[in-house]
C-alpha cells in the first residue's frame, strides 16, 4: 500500500478524533477526550498503514469498553 492509503487512514482518524474530542469536552468525560487527541496525533508517527489501521481502530474503540 502507498502514502496515499497513508493520507485516507490519517484524514479519517483524524475526524473521528476530533467527534471524540468534542464529545470529551462538552461531556467532560476523560476517555473519549484523551482517545481523540491520540486519534490526531498518532497518524505522524506510524509509517505502516497496516499498524495505522490496527491502531486507529483501538483507539477508537477504546471509549466503548472503557468508562470511567
């Protein structure tokens, strides 16, 4: 797969991550909150787009089996 499969998984984790930001903030619940900003940042830092997917989709799990 190429850098342009790279930018789609980004630009489509990066906008969950920010509904989940959002979400955090006006409901001032922590997990989805700190899952968003992880949703925003982690895309610069993974280079494989197989382990980008694999963790975009923990991430955004995360929020639904864990509640605090």
């Amino acid at each position: 797969m190429g850098s342009e499969y790279h930018i789609v998984w980004a630009m489509l984790f990066g906008a969950v991550g920010f509904g989940y930001f959002w979400y955090g903030r006006k409901q001032q619940a922590a997990v989805p909150f700190v899952s968003g900003i992880a949703l925003f940042v982690f895309p610069y830092f993974v280079s494989n787009v197989y382990a980008l997917v694999g963790i975009g989709f923990a991430l955004m799990a995360l929020p639904y089996f864990i509640r605090i």
